[in-house]
C-alpha cells in the first residue's frame, strides 16, 4: 500500500487548496488554484473513504478478537467481515490507481486515421467496417465524428479514411486501437466461398493544440491541386486540394475533401500537428524504455493487436489473450467497451506493477 505520509501529503495539499481559495485570492490565481483543486479533490475523496472503511474493518476485527463479545454479535461481525475487507481493498485499488502518472493526452480530442492493408478490395471493405464500428462507438459515447480525407476502394470500404473525433476521454478510450486488425471471412468479392485474411491498420494520435507545437511557416512546402473523386461540378476545375510538407520531418499531409482550399488547408494542418506531436510523443517513451514497453496505447502500427473472425463469431485481442464471441456486437460498435476495457484495467495493473504499487 501507499505510505501513509504520501497519502497524508496529498490531503493536506488539498486542505491547504481549500484554504487559499477561499482567502479571495485574484481571478487568476483563483482559476489556477481550482484547476488544482479538482485535480486532486476526488482522490482525496478516495482516501478519506479508504480511511472511514479501515477504521469499520479494524473495529469488527477487534470484536471478533474481545473474549467477551456475546455469540449473536460475533455472528454479526463474522458476516460483515468479508465485505468490509473487499469494500478496503476496492477503494485501496482506485487510490493506488489515483496515484499513477497521468497521460497527459488522454483528455485530448483524436486524429483517427484507418487504413486498407493486405487483402486487396476486401481490405479496404474491412476498413470500411471498422470505420462504422468507430463511428457507431463515437455515437454511443456523445462524441462527435468529423471526416478530414478519406479515400473510397473500387468495391466499397476505403483504401484509407482520416477523421477527427471529438468529445470527452476521446484518447484515454480509443488508444488502445493503434495496431493492424485482421479479419478472416468469405469477402464479398469472393465466389468461391473461400475463407481470407485481410487487414487494416488503425492509427489514433491525439490531437495537439498550437501551444504543443510550434510550426514555422518556413518550414512548409505548400503545393495545391486538383481534387479528384467525389466533391460536386467544381472538383476537378479549382486548385483546391492542398499538400503540405513539413521540412524538418519530412511528414507530409494532403486533404481535398472540401472544396475550399482554405478549409481543406486548415484541415491539412490540424492533421500535421497532430503528427508532430505523434512523433515527439513517441520520441519521448522511446527514450524512457520502460515506459515505452508499458505503453499499451504507444501507436505502434506494424503490431498485430486483434483478430475479428466472422466464421466463427469470434474477436481475439492477443495483447492480454481476450477471445470474444461476441462479434457483430463488437463490430458494429455496440460492444466495443468489452474489449477496451478489459485493455486499460491490464494498463493500469502494468502500471502499478511498474511503480511498486
């Protein structure tokens, strides 16, 4: 458990919050000082309760141990034991968990970019599905789901889709969904009734403000040009679709969903921010080692994470061996917390191993 001088720290800190907030300090310091207040209030919250139930318990203990507690008062105490010992460890777990480091994105809105991988015009179907299971999971959750590119495959589905979701905990949920997916189906395009393996490879990067990164206008090479695909009369007539080439990095981002190349340039740089930001995130786990390999939510792209087999109704996320049988309730979106949450209660059991919680 957590010393008790850590856990003694955090509510005088807490303590000393409340204090100073209600000295009517200036508006700004006000601000700053309730930000930290509400940042801290619901694991002190926590604590007070662990504390509350641990006393209950250390009682009951105690009356169990008194020689001269009558039978009918041991019965009693005997069956309010085991509940009390598992309501100590539930709430010792969430302050343990309290006091692990916070991913600073995961209150960010995502970047969500799904691609068609091996497997031809059944991939990009496969993309297609996922996409909608996102979408779908998005609805369920209120969050708002915007498209920024996407690129259609010859039968249906995309080659590739990129879009913006928006709403709470966004990144703190879908992290978890970096990686290539596969599928194992009879496709559509397939008349001889063959099962296949396919694959899309899924990309979620939070989304970064412009206080995270500093771009430099001498550093973007802009080339406009002419959409192609759907968009109306004027497409393929105005200059609209736009690239953009950050120098320094080499990344380079091209939109030409809208037909304005204002927006379809505003587009293409939220995008590029968020990969620089990608990148820089990733440079810095890489550098922490440790911290790289408990990184569930990481963006490695070239890890196999899930499997969806539709014959046998299954889906398979072999980072933790969850199995699933579950399927069209998992791919249309309707179960998709069975799979995710399973993956963030093993991140933070990884975590706490980590930090000797």
């Amino acid at each position: 458990m957590i010393p008790a001088e850590k856990l003694d720290a955090l509510l005088s800190r807490v303590a000393e919050l409340e204090y100073r907030m209600s000295q009517n300090p200036d508006p700004q310091t006000y601000v700053r000082l309730s930000r930290d207040y509400a940042g801290l209030e619901p694991l002190a919250a926590r604590i007070t309760a662990l504390r509350k139930a641990e006393e209950e318990l250390a009682g009951v203990e105690a009356m169990l141990e008194d020689p001269a507690a009558d039978a009918e008062m041991r019965e009693l105490a005997e069956i309010e034991l085991g509940a009390l010992r598992e309501h100590v460890e539930a709430l010792a777990q969430e302050v343990r968990i309290g006091f692990l480091p916070k991913d600073v994105a995961d209150d960010r809105n995502v970047i969500l970019e799904v691609r068609a991988g091996t497997g031809g015009d059944e991939a990009a179907l496969f993309a297609g599905d996922l996409f909608r299971m996102y979408q779908r999971y998005a609805q369920l959750k209120g969050w708002k789901v915007e498209i920024v590119s996407a690129s259609e495959g010859e039968v249906g589905g995309f080659k590739e889709v990129i879009a913006s979701v928006t709403g709470d905990q966004v990144f703190a949920r879908l992290k978890f969904e970096s990686g290539v997916h596969r599928v194992q189906r009879v496709p559509e395009t397939e008349s001889g009734g063959r099962i296949h393996t396919s694959a899309a490879t899924v990309a979620v990067l939070p989304q970064a403000e412009d206080v995270d990164v500093q771009i430099n206008d001498a550093d973007l090479r802009i080339d406009t040009y002419r959409a192609s695909g759907a968009g109306g009369q004027h497409v393929n007539t105005t200059d609209s679709a736009v690239r953009i080439t950050h120098m320094p990095t080499g990344i380079v981002v091209a939109v030409q969903d809208e037909r304005s190349q204002h927006k379809n340039k505003a587009k293409a740089l939220q995008l590029l921010r968020a990969r620089i930001f990608d990148e820089e995130r990733a440079r810095l786990a890489s550098e922490r080692t440790e911290a790289r390999r408990l990184q569930v939510g990481s963006g490695d792209r070239s890890e196999r994470i899930r499997t969806y087999n539709f014959p046998q109704g299954r889906v398979t996320d072999h980072r933790i061996g969850l199995t699933l049988y579950k399927l069209p309730e998992v791919i249309s979106g309707e179960a998709l917390d069975e799979v995710i949450e399973p993956l963030a209660l093993d991140h933070q059991a990884t975590l706490l191993a980590a930090e000797g919680l």
